[in-house]
C-alpha cells in the first residue's frame, strides 16, 4: 500500500453513470490543477422539552466539488476532454440556459496502483451538475479555470478496497 501524490490525481469527465465505470483516457481532463469533494449531513435536531441534551436524527446529505484546470489548448496527440467541454456545460450562449442535458458524470481519482492482475483505483464516481465557472487571468501566472460542481444523487462508486 503506498501513499499518493497530487500526481496521481485525475479528473474523469463521462456521460451519466449508472454503474460503477472504467473512464477511458479520452475522457481524462487534460491539464487539471487540483480536484477537491465535500460531504454534508444535516441533522434533525430530536430533543424535547423535557430533556437536558440535544439529540438527532440523521437528514439530508449533499456533496459539493470543486477544480481546477488549466487553460490549455491541446497539442497534436493529446488525448482527453478540454476545458471548455467543462465550461460549456454552465456558460450558455443561447436563453435556453441550463438543462437536465448539461448533467454529467464525474470520476474523481486520487490515484491507481498494480492489484493482483487487477488495476487498484481509488475513484470516486457520481453524477454532477457544474454550478459554477471561472477564468483567472494573472501577470507572471497561467490562465486557469475554476470550476464548482454539486453531486446530484447518489456517489455510483466509491474507493476500492
């Protein structure tokens, strides 16, 4: 078992999932900086007026994401989803807006290594929709595009164990 660097992150853009799923490399983000996820649940305060301690009961639960990559134009040979495929889906330049159609299925990978004939990958995998999007233009700094994203339904997979 070994640790991981931000190296072995990847960001894997497909259609909408429905079962655990092996991303191809055409769908890999080229050029990500950095992927970060977060998990919520509310809890639904039970306590009564006759008692000391407040108590719960388990609620809601709501992920929310974000990334961010570079902008890149790609090169000759290179392989993988563009930034503005992810732009795209939350900057409109028609009045239609966003719709069910701009959802996509996200992988989250913190990193993979060699299993006994079998890849290990520790993914995290669910459908989103992109809830936000910026480009950050800097003197002396390259061009980047940050992006926020909340998980709709259920996470189709989770790390492997």
């Amino acid at each position: 078992m070994g640790f991981y660097t931000g190296r072995s992150g990847k960001l894997f853009l497909t259609s909408i999932l429905t079962t655990a799923p092996t991303p191809a490399a055409n769908e890999s983000v080229l050029k990500i900086r950095d992927w970060s996820i977060e998990t919520s649940l509310e809890l639904l305060e039970t306590t009564t007026i006759d008692t000391a301690v407040k108590t719960y009961t388990p609620g809601m639960v709501s992920s929310t994401g974000s990334a961010t990559v570079m902008y890149y134009r790609s090169e000759a040979g290179d392989v993988g989803v563009q930034f503005e495929q992810l732009l795209n889906k939350v900057m409109k330049t028609s009045t239609a807006g966003v719709t069910e159609s701009d959802r996509v299925g996200m992988i989250l990978r913190a990193g993979a290594q060699p299993g006994a004939g079998v890849d290990i990958k520790d993914d995290i995998a669910f459908n989103a929709y992109i809830t936000n999007a910026g480009i950050t233009v800097g003197t002396g700094e390259l061009t980047s595009v940050s992006l926020s994203f909340t998980v709709d339904g259920p996470f189709v997979e989770l790390v492997d164990s």
